[in-house]
C-alpha cells in the first residue's frame, strides 16, 4: 500500500475485489483492468464512498466486473448509472453451486424414498415395499412429485 502507482489511464473494464489486511479486522479494495489483468490501484478500504470517489476520478470506465456486496453495487452506479456492473467469475460460480445445493436439498427426502440408482447386475427384485405399487398421479405429495412408477421394471 505504501509503494506508489503510475498513473495510469482508467480501463474501458475494471475489476474490483475487496481483500483482507488483517483478516476480520481490515480491509482494502483493488481495481484491476480486467482485460489485461494489471493493477490499477489499491484503494486504503472498501466502503462505499472510497470505491464511489474513485470511479468519479477516473471516468471512462464503462464495466465494473465486482463480487455480490450491495455496497459495490451501489457505488458503482452513483458516479455513472451507465457502467454495466456484472459478478466476477468465483462469485457467479459459488452462487450456481449454492443454488444447486439449496434445490436438491430441498428433494433429498424425496430421493432418499426411491433409493439409490439401479445398476447392472444389482438389486434385481424390488423391495418388499415396492410390490405391487403402481403410481400414475403427477401431483406433488409433501413436497415430492409422484412420477409414474411401474413394478415390474425395478
């Protein structure tokens, strides 16, 4: 923090990542060209009006590549509303993974009623609860969808 920057022009696309000095204690912000990857500069903290005071000093940027925080978000739009704000890679694919994990948890009971998946050679005759069940209803029962379920083919 202490070593100072060339001045450099403001990027067409900027990235910019919060990171820990000391860890749950403090922290700064970086700004990067996110085209080529060099550090623009490294801002003393976080907070909304430092990342809003910045981006009113360094115009032209017109896409703000960010982590999900409200506060990035909010001071990326009040210098200009026309910057395109989009979520980084680790926070766009942390969010599909706990989307994900959130769906099928939400069936895991569901699942766990059916059993695990059918293998060649395995479990050939269906489990005694299973006998003779034949179910055709498409409607959702406790929060399960009852799929079409045929006997004689377990």
């Amino acid at each position: 923090m202490r070593i100072p920057l060339p001045d450099r022009a403001a990027p067409k696309v900027a990235g910019l990542a919060e990171f820990a000095l000391r860890k749950g204690h403090r922290y700064a912000a970086i700004v990067i060209d996110a085209v080529s990857g060099k550090r623009i500069e490294v801002l003393p903290d976080h907070r909304k009006e430092t990342v809003t005071a910045w981006l009113r000093e360094h115009p032209g940027i017109e896409v703000v590549c960010r982590d999900g925080s409200g506060a990035c978000a909010q001071a990326t739009t009040a210098p200009d509303p026309e910057i395109v704000r989009v979520t980084d890679r680790w926070h766009l694919w942390h969010g599909l993974i706990e989307a994900v994990l959130e769906e099928v948890g939400a069936y895991s009971a569901c699942w766990a009623r059916i059993g695990p998946p059918i293998r060649e050679g395995k479990r050939t005759r269906p489990p005694a609860s299973d006998v003779g069940r034949s179910t055709t209803s498409s409607t959702p029962v406790s929060g399960c969808w009852n799929a079409p379920v045929d006997s004689t083919s377990l």
